[in-house]
C-alpha cells in the first residue's frame, strides 16, 4: 500500500505493545480501591522494551491517576 519499510516496523512495534498491554493483569487491592502490576510481569516488560518507555515509570502511571 506504499508504506516504507521503516514506518511498517514502527506500525508492527506499536501494535504489539499495545496486544501485549493487553494481556497484562492488574491485581484490585482494598476493595476496587487501588492496583497494583508485578514488576515481574513479562508483557509489560515487553511493552516498555517496544516502546522504550521506564519500566518502574510505567508499573506507577498504569495504577495512578494524576
């Protein structure tokens, strides 16, 4: 569809980061009252690494609001 090369792998990388957010679980604490993620949780993991995006930036934000 004329798509360079280039652009496609951001596209794929993009969309993957977005499957694999997907997948990861969200512990509910206090009753609904909060969440937390596993530091361990190899998808976000491998949402951060896609994206190049702080690992501990990333398990804070997905659990705050601000």
């Amino acid at each position: 569809i004329g798509v360079k090369e280039s652009h496609q792998m951001t596209i794929f990388r993009i969309i993957a980061a977005i499957l694999h957010l997907g997948n990861l679980e969200i512990q509910g604490e206090r009753d609904g009252e909060a969440c937390s993620v596993s530091s361990e949780d190899e998808h976000l993991s491998n949402f951060c690494s896609l994206l190049g995006v702080e690992h501990s930036q990333m398990q804070h934000w997905l659990c705050h609001r601000k």
